[in-house]
C-alpha cells in the first residue's frame, strides 16, 4: 500500500526537502504551504499523515493541529520544527500529535518515525513521542 503524506510548510526549501525524503521512502507526497490550505487539502485529499511546521504565516501549527483534529479525531499529525521547547513539545502533543521531528531532521528519523505511525499503527519512538 502507498501511504499519501501530506507536508506543510511555509518554506518551499523545506517541503522540497522533506519530499525527497519521503519520495526515497516510497510515499506518495502532497503539499501545503500554509495552515489554510493544509486544512483545506486536508479535507480534499485525506492523507495518511501529516508532517506539520510549527511556525508559519497566518496560522500557528498548534491551530493548524486543532482544525485538523476537528475535521478528523483520528488524524495522524508530526510536528516538524526548529522550536525545542518541552513546553511546546507538550503543547503538541496535548493537542493530538503523533509524533515530534526537530529541524534540521535526519532523513533516518523522519522516515523511521513516518514507518512507526504508519505501519505500525501506533505513536512514534524513534523521534520525541508522547510516551517519552
């Protein structure tokens, strides 16, 4: 089965980055470059995951989070940032995310992290996940 991801960011030279990484991983990858599309794709395309940016134009990624949630409770969310705060971190999963990748990510933890989820069914160990 080819999983659909879908990548939000602000920055084209991130999702041009982590689309690579996802392509070598065999996932069929769609993109979104701010919190108001990301919900709209979304709700268009039903992605399998989404790996999501904390800090973007117009809507904060915790607010993206939460719509997403709203439009599916069972909605497979990684949050992929440079903020490290546990603060944030917790806030995060708080609100319903899977897992938690820092930026600049390693290719091998994004897609071990993306295989967790998505295979396995469950929260992510491999990167920050809310049983650490």
């Amino acid at each position: 089965m080819s999983y659909k991801i879908l990548v939000v960011d602000d920055s084209a030279m991130s999702r041009r980055s982590m689309k690579r990484v996802l392509e070598s991983g065999g996932y069929a990858v769609i993109e979104a470059e701010d919190g108001i599309s990301a919900i709209e794709t979304y709700h268009l395309e039903r992605p399998d995951l989404v790996m999501l940016d904390m800090l973007m134009h117009g809507m904060y990624g915790l607010e993206v989070l939460s719509k997403l949630r709203e439009i599916d409770n069972n909605a497979r969310v990684v949050i992929v940032t440079a903020d490290i705060q546990n603060s944030t971190k917790a806030m995060a999963f708080e609100g319903g995310a899977s897992a938690f990748v820092t930026k600049p990510f390693a290719a091998d933890i994004v897609l071990t992290t993306v295989a967790e989820i998505l295979v396995e069914g469950g929260q992510a160990n491999g990167t920050d996940s809310p049983r650490d």
